[in-house]
C-alpha cells in the first residue's frame, strides 16, 4: 500500500494539473461526499431473503456460483453491509427487497408490516444512513404462473395489489423513522416466453393495479415511488407487460419516479443517452446500475465507459438532486462483500471522474463549434490522474485507499464468512 505521504504529494501534483484545466479538486471531493448510493441488500445473499431456505425461485433473474460464505440470516447480512460500508468513502443507503422481513413465523406478503422490518429500521438508525425499499413480486408461489399484478386471475391480481399497498406503507415508515425519503420501487417479471395473443389486456390490468396500488397520496418527505422496466427476462422473452414505454408514460402521468436499470435495454442500447431525456418530463428517477454480459446478466459493475458517461450525464446535467443512484447486481461466484466493494467504489469513482470534469470549457467548445477541441480534450481527460484524487479522497474519507480494501476483505473472509457452513 502506498504511504500517506506518497499519496499526499500525488493529490498535490494532481490538484495543480487538475488546476490548470480551472479543475477545482476540493470542491470536486466535497460534493462527492455529499452523494449516497443506494446498496442493494441482495448482493449479500444472492437475491435469496429470508422467508424461506430455498431462495431465489422465478422472476427470470438468476445469481450464478457457489462461492462460500453467504449470508444465512438478517443479522449476519447486516454484518456484512457493515464490513461493505467501512470499506466505502463517504456515506451511503441501504436498499432492502421486501423478502428480507423479520418475521416470527410465517407472514403473507400481503400482510407485511412496518413492525417487521423495526430491526433493519433500528440499524439503520444507529449508523446514520438512509433506507430504500422493494416489494418483492417474485419468489411466490402466486408467481408461478408468470403474471402478478397483470394477471388475469383477480384473486391473484389482487393479492400483488395488496402487497404493493403494504410495501409503500413500509416505505412510507422508513422514510418517516429515518427523516429521508425511502424510494420504494416496484419491478415485476410478468410476461410471455411465447409470442402473446393479447399484448393489451395485461398492460390494461397492470395499469389498474398500480393506480390502485398508488391511490393513497403519501408525502413526499417519507417515500417516493419507482417504477422499472425490462425488456426481456428468462421466460418472457416474447413480451414483457412493463415495458420501458409503459413506465415512461406511467411515471409521466403519475408522477412517479422512473427507475432506469441499465441491463434492462437492447444491449447497445445506453442508459446514459436516456437520462437527459426522461429528465426533461420527469422529475427525479432512481437508476439501478448492473452490468449485463450479452444478457440481463447482472454482473459487478465495473468502471466501464458506459458507467463513466452515466456519471458525466447526471453531473453535467446538474441531477444530482434529482437522481436516486441505486446498485442492482448479485454475482455468486466470487467473494460477496468483494462484489459489493467493487461495484460500489466503481461507482464513487465515475462521479469523481466526472466531477472532475471541465464541463464548462467543453461545453463552450461544443457551442463554438470547436469538435476538433471537444474530442481532443475529452481523449486528453482520459489519462489525468483522477486516481491521486481517488486515493486521497478514500484517506482523507477513512477509507482504505487502493487495493488495501481487499487485505481487510480477506481477513473478514477468514474470520466470518469462511465460518458459514
Ligand atoms: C430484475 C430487476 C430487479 C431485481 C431486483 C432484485 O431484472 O432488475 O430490479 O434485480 O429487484
Ligand atoms: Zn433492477
């Protein structure tokens, strides 16, 4: 690992180059500081939860592997969030799936309470951060036919509708116990694997559904709901009911947040590209940042150009208010806490890279027509040394800076996770 003072005198020669470019790194760390991701829970446990032993069933998405050491209850989840979070500059959220309830036996999901959650509530509290929610529309048995809140069986419909209404009620109280808004977010895997008959009457019924799942008015303060969409899933190749055009218009019309997964598009489609235009409609979103491999893989996010340009988007776009960035992957097949530390600090650095930037002057350069200027200057910010910047950040943030979070993951392997047979 590098010394302090080795990292010391690179931020100060990065400061002075970063400098040249009227690059203010100082105020570039401070608003960084001010950024929470949103941690999904279910990085910990392979998208499992706690209702019962057999884990995640349905619902087309699939975490692959069997690396040891996955987290068996809530308390040995919160234990390992815990590890993630220390490992992590700055402060962030934690994002919880509905399936990850505290229950003394068995409780419908439909019948959820605020109460079952208190422990998650009650940590949350202790260690200052955020929480966002998720109702959990898969792993259930009144899943298993493909369709939730569009189906067409009305008890089964109503069943979804009700544990989306029990789902905001639980936001709602997080949100209030925590004193930031839970943005609790719906996804449902209803679809065809065929091609359908009927393409309109599930999207018909999935809109009354939500209608009635979001009748009661809510403030904003305590929660604030997303919808997300997909495009295709293992199983509903043919059709998905909640498509990307069906939120949009939803979201638009409700004024609820739209949430952007980027796995969830053709494969050369970006999410980058999308965020200035639903933000002019809309007025915030949540994101969940993955990585697909040649399918909605949902592989470690890494810094990849395109998580690079999401960042710049929602920098230059001055959006940092208005959007939720939340993490969505689960990889099984290496170290769990590795996972989340990696995905997570990938995505803190793409902000500081972008922060980073002399958007001004490119800008400029781009109104003056100057693309010669534009390309060579954004080639040239490629090889600045955000890294020193980085580094220094994770010091000054009482982080391990480096690869030094990894010796500390190693340990906590040996110690805890190693232990879990
Ligand atoms: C599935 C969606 C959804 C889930 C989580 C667990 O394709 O991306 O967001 O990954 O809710
Ligand atoms: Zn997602």
């Amino acid at each position: 690992m590098s010394s302090l003072k080795n990292i010391e005198n690179a931020y100060e020669a990065a400061q002075q180059r970063y400098g040249e470019l009227g690059v203010d790194t100082e105020q570039a760390m401070e608003q960084l500081s001010k950024i929470a991701i949103s941690l999904h829970c279910w990085q910990g446990d392979d998208v499992g939860g706690f209702e019962s032993s057999e884990g995640l069933s349905g619902g087309g998405i699939m975490a692959t592997g069997a690396y040891p050491g996955k987290a068996r209850t809530a308390g040995e989840l919160r234990a390992d969030v815990d590890k993630v979070m220390s490992l992590l500059p700055g402060r962030h959220r934690l994002n919880l799936h509905a399936i990850y309830a505290e229950t003394k036996g068995k409780v419908e999901r439909n019948e959820l309470e605020p109460e079952h959650f208190k422990t998650w509530i009650d940590w949350a509290k202790a260690n200052g951060i955020g929480m966002d929610f998720n109702g959990t529309f898969f792993s259930h048995p009144k899943a298993d036919s493909g369709f939730t809140l569009s189906s067409a069986d009305e008890e089964i419909r109503k069943f979804w509708v009700e544990h989306g209404i029990v789902c905001r009620k639980i936001g709602a109280a997080m949100g209030k116990e925590l004193g930031t808004p839970c943005v609790t977010n719906l996804w449902i895997a209803d679809g065809y694997k065929d091609i359908p008959a009927d393409r309109k009457g599930p999207r018909e019924r999935l809109k009354k559904s939500l209608d009635e799942i979001f009748t009661k008015k809510i403030d904003h303060s305590h929660l604030l709901d997303a919808v997300e969409s997909k495009l295709f899933g293992i199983g509903s190749e043919s059709y998905v009911v909640g498509s990307h055009e069906f939120y949009l218009g939803y979201a638009i019309e409700n004024k609820t947040l739209l949430c952007l997964d980027t796995g969830h598009f053709h494969p050369t489609e970006v999410v980058s590209d999308k965020i200035s235009s639903v933000m002019t409609f809309l007025d915030e979103i949540l994101l969940h940042v993955s990585r697909g491999v040649r399918w909605d893989s949902d592989h470690v996010v890494i810094l990849s150009d395109e998580l690079r340009a999401i960042a710049q988007e929602i920098v230059r776009g001055d959006y940092l208010d208005r959007v939720h960035i939340g993490l969505d992957f689960f990889d099984a097949s290496i170290n769990r806490i590795a996972a989340w530390v990696i995905g997570t600090r990938c995505m803190i650095k793409a902000l500081l890279i972008a922060l980073l930037e002399p958007s001004e002057k490119l800008r400029q350069m781009e109104l003056d027509g100057d693309y010669t200027g534009r390309l060579a200057m954004l080639e040239e910010l490629k090889t600045l040394p955000f890294g020193a910047v980085w580094d220094y950040y994770c010091t000054k943030m009482e982080t391990p800076a480096g690869e030094s979070w990894l010796d500390e993951t190693r340990v906590y392997e040996k110690n805890v996770l190693s232990k879990r047979v």
